[in-house]
C-alpha cells in the first residue's frame, strides 16, 4: 500500500513540475497555424516522381542465419498458439454442450 501511495504521489509531483513549465511558456495558437501553414505549402509545391519504367522488380532477398532462426521460431510460436487456441476452444465447446 505504501508503494501505490509513492507511485501516485510521484506520478501528482511529476504533472506538477509539467503544468508549471508549461505556464512558464505558454503556446501561442498564432505561431502553431503559421507553422502549419508553411508545412501545407511546402507539400503542395512538392510533385510525385513517377518511376522512369512501367514495371519494375524486386531483388530477391536472402535470409541469413539469425533471420531464418527468427523466422522459424515464429512460425513455431504460432503453430503452438493456433494449436493451443483450437485445445481450448474444443475444450469449451464439449463444457458448454
């Protein structure tokens, strides 16, 4: 009980300590829509680039050691969830018949 007094007396002097640097410099909503509105323009000016061929391909990526562990240990971890997944809801299902 102590530490959950603590915590939420750390958590009142922490928001404290933000609402008074933020009274310190308070944000002025003029200086916030002029950026926006630069940054609105700056993507209006921008153009897309169209690629210079029609089709394109990706190169062939190769797996090394650590990505085909990862990779494997994936697929395991999800075969066991599924596998897991299916016990309980057949699990449920003869409970609830």
């Amino acid at each position: 009980m102590k530490r959950f007094l603590l915590d939420g007396l750390l958590v009142l002097v922490l928001v404290g300590i933000g609402s008074a640097v933020m009274k310190e410099k308070p944000v002025d909503d003029h200086v916030i829509d002029v950026k926006i509105e630069e940054f609105e323009n700056e993507v209006a000016k921008q153009s897309t680039i169209k690629p210079k061929s029609e089709g394109f391909r990706l190169n062939q990526i190769k797996q090394n050691k650590a990505g085909e562990l990862a990779k494997g240990t994936s697929e395991t971890i999800v075969a066991i969830v599924d596998t897991t997944v299916e016990i309980i809801a057949s699990l449920f299902a003869g409970v609830t018949e």
